[in-house]
C-alpha cells in the first residue's frame, strides 16, 4: 500500500490571528490587573476572568495551531492542534469525486497583490476541501495534485479520481465558523461575570451593628 501524504499549514492566516490578538489583549490585561492588583476595585476580577480566560485560549487557537491533512487510500482526513477546539474532518474515499488545483489571486482595488496555488479534493456534492497549504507555482500545484491522485487511486476497489481543471470554487472557512461559536462563548462569558458580580453583591450578608453590652 502506497504511504500516506502528509500536509500541514496555518490554520488562521497570521493577519487574522494579529488582528484578533489585538482586539482580545486588553481583556486579557485587565484580568491580570484585577488579579494582581485587587484595589481599588477588588469585585472586578469576578468579571473579568470569565471573560479573560476564553480570550486567551481564543488568542493561543489561531495563533499556533496548524492545520494537519493526511491523504490515504482510504480517503483524506483533517485535523489541527496542539489546541484543541479545531476542525476535524475526515472524507472516506468514495465521497471523493475527484482532485483539483485552484489559483487564489488576491487584489486590494483592483490591483493584485498575490497569486499562488492550492490543491484539494471535490467531493460529489460539489463541495470542495482544500488540502495543500500555499503553492507558488501551477507547475508544483499540478504535481501535488497528481500525487493527492495517485494515493486516493491505490485504493483497491474505489472508482479512479482523475484531477480536474482548476476550481474557482470558495471552500467552507471552517475556522470562521469556529471563531464566530468562541466569540458567541465569549460574550456569554461576558454576561456570566456580570451575573456572578450582581448575585455576589445582592446576596452579600449586612454587617451587624456593635452593640454595648
């Protein structure tokens, strides 16, 4: 049996991962204020570490975790870490209809700013999953794509996949469906230390008066 291909690249592009750390930092900062300094607000720290703690882990996902795609005969299978909380998928192999390399051409007002390659499985319901990280070249997209072929096809009974023309088909951004589910944690994290701070002070007991015996 042929070996498996192996594919790793960045889950979130660095731009997004900055972008979000930027955003989430300040919570983060906060909660480590009202921890090590608790005045003069000692009751903030009961806000501000639920909302810091998915924050941070928020930060730590799409700043170091990758995305890892292995190719079998058996079909393609897609995972990331060292996080968890990632995407895993995996494709058996006569979901596959066959495997493609598209051209991403990126532009800011109409003039292009980058151009490389991906290459990926289609599936039978036209659904499209990338598996190659950046290629720079249609020449090294196409022989990547003919060894994705070549392993799906040791497949002792499957039907032969052959690799089409190059897709102009957007896949599903399983990480923005992910960070959309953590920023909707987030703010319910947000209204928890709310919560928790306002039954902390209605239920906080009177103290008693001193009395003169």
């Amino acid at each position: 049996m042929s070996p498996p291909l192996h594919f790793s690249s960045r889950w979130v592009p660095w731009l997004i991962a900055l972008v979000m750390a930027a955003i989430l930092s300040p919570f983060i900062g906060v909660a480590f204020y009202c921890l090590l300094v608790p005045e003069p607000w000692p009751e903030a720290a009961r806000i501000a570490i639920p909302i810091a703690v998915p924050a941070l882990y928020l930060v730590l996902l799409v700043s170091f975790n990758r995305r890892y795609v292995t190719v079998t005969p058996d079909g393609v299978r897609v995972s990331s870490g060292p996080f968890p909380g990632g995407i895993r998928q995996t494709i058996r192999r006569d979901q596959i209809a066959h495997c493609y390399l598209r051209q991403i051409v990126d532009s800011v007002k109409g003039r292009e700013v980058d151009r490389y390659f991906l290459t990926g499985v289609e599936l039978k319901g036209s659904t499209i999953q990338d598996v190659s990280g950046r290629i720079e070249t249609v020449m090294e997209a196409r022989e990547v794509a003919y060894q994705i072929r070549g392993i799906l096809n040791a497949h002792p009974s499957a039907s032969t996949v052959e690799v089409a023309p190059i897709s102009t088909l957007s896949p599903p951004m399983a990480w923005r469906r992910l960070l959309v589910i953590w920023f909707v944690v987030f703010a319910i994290a947000i209204i928890g230390g709310g919560i928790w701070e306002n039954d902390h002070v209605t239920w906080r007991p009177s103290p008693r008066p001193i009395t003169d015996p």
